[in-house]
C-alpha cells in the first residue's frame, strides 16, 4: 500500500503545520469540529500505524483550517453516522459517504468533492473470459456483491440472468474469486483503487471502468443551514486553490478518469 512508504512524515507534517496555526489563530476557544468518521475505508479513511490518514482525513483537516476550528475525529460504524448527526453528537460527517436519495430525505449534503462508481475485480487469469465490457452479462455468471451496497443494487437490477453471490466485505470476495466460487466481484471505486498497488493481491484485476456514476459528499443536519453553506464555501476554496485535487492525487494510486 502506498501510505507504508510516505505515510508517517505526510501526517506527522500536516500535524505538526496544523499544532503551528492552531497557536497562530488561538483555536484553543473555539468549537471543535466533530467528524464522524470510519477509518476502515481506504484510501478514503483508514488507519495506519494508529494514526487515521487518507483523502478524508487530509479534507477534515482542511476544512477545520479554513473554519478556524480544532478538528476533532469521531470514529462509529457507517450506520450510526445518520443517528449521530441527528442527536448532534457530530457536526458533519466526512468519511467517503456517498449520495443516495434515501439519505438526501435525511441529511443535508454539501456539493460533492468525489465522482466515483461501482467497478468491476476479476482475477488476472480470467482476463479473457471475463475482461470485455459485456462479460457480466453472460447467462449464470456468478457475481459478488457486499449486501445493502449500491453494487448489490445495481447488480441485481442489471444483470438479471447472473447469479449474485453476497461476501461480507473485500476480502471475503477476494478469497472467492481466488477459489473459483465467483467470477466477478463489484464493489466501489476506492476498492479499486486500493488495489493497484496492493502487492498481496497481484493475482487479481480491476477493469477501471465505471459502471455506475455515484458522488460523494459531506453532510450535515437537514436544520444546519449555516454549517452546510460554510462547508460550501470551503469545498469551493479547496477547488480554487488546487488542495482537492493533490490530495486525491496523493491517495489514490492510479489514474481513473470518469466519464
């Protein structure tokens, strides 16, 4: 993995300039700002070394900079990120969370800072059967998604003369595709990206093409009018200065472009 190489002096910078301008702009009296986050999603937010780092985590930190607010990281699981905004346990929620119309009947998002998409992992040896745009199409091609995810929808809804198989995360699927119990594995980009340069997986393949178009953003309480549009603003400075795109450049370890 990539951050095993530049990780610890990348955070330990950032810390080190965040301590410095936490002393210039005296902090020290103002809010934190609680992030939930879940550090189990690289490179969007994972932990390394015990530290939490990734594309996320260098963005919460940004943005607590450009508020003037220490930031303060909140770690719980995905499913309490909704409960947690709602009883005002955090201020947002900055974790990889993407876009859903079920969630947009909850929370408020602010624009997203991410276009990812569902994509499709085989293994290098089944390039030829299954490495062509339409393979996941063939009649009883065995597919395996993560339940409750927008890949187990979208398979289902997609491929209906595919067998769909369910594996509790990555790395269960993985094990599958190594064992020959399933011939395609769809998950989210980030799993993708992961991937490339992960060296105890060199067996298998990611296609790096889209199957779906998906956004990711941050999000707020429905009622946080003044938090959301402040969050706005500092997306749009992060965009303008150019710090958006070299974080994401600086995690992600492959080129992915989005069409």
């Amino acid at each position: 993995m990539m951050c095993t190489f530049r990780t610890i002096f990348h955070t330990g910078a950032r810390w080190l300039a965040g301590f410095s301008l936490l002393l210039l702009t005296g902090w020290a009296g103002a809010e934190p700002l609680r992030v939930a986050v879940s550090p189990d999603y690289a490179p969007l937010m994972f932990r390394h070394e015990g530290q939490v780092v990734g594309i996320e985590a260098d963005n919460a930190r940004e943005v607590a900079a450009i508020l003037g607010r220490p930031l303060e990281m909140v770690e719980m699981p995905l499913a309490e990120f909704i409960p947690a905004l709602e009883s005002g346990r955090v201020d947002v929620v900055m974790s990889g969370f993407s876009i859903t119309p079920e969630r947009e009947e909850q929370v408020a998002f602010a624009e997203p800072f991410m276009q990812v998409g569902q994509m499709a992992i085989i293994k290098v040896s089944n390039a030829g059967r299954f490495g062509h745009p339409r393979a996941a199409y063939q009649p009883g091609v065995r597919i395996g998604v993560e339940p409750g995810t927008t890949g187990e929808r979208f398979a289902r809804g997609e491929f209906p003369a595919a067998v769909i198989l369910n594996y509790a995360d990555p790395a269960a699927a993985f094990s599958a595709l190594r064992a020959g119990q399933v011939d395609i594995y769809i998950h989210d980009a980030p799993t993708s990206w992961n991937l490339a340069n992960s060296r105890e997986n060199q067996d298998l393949l990611s296609l790096y093409r889209p199957l779906t178009t998906e956004y990711l953003a941050w999000a707020v309480r429905k009622d946080n009018v003044r938090l959301l549009a402040r969050l706005n603003s500092a997306l749009a400075q992060l965009r303008d200065n150019g710090r958006l795109l070299a974080i994401q450049n600086y995690w992600i370890p492959v080129t992915v472009q989005v069409r």
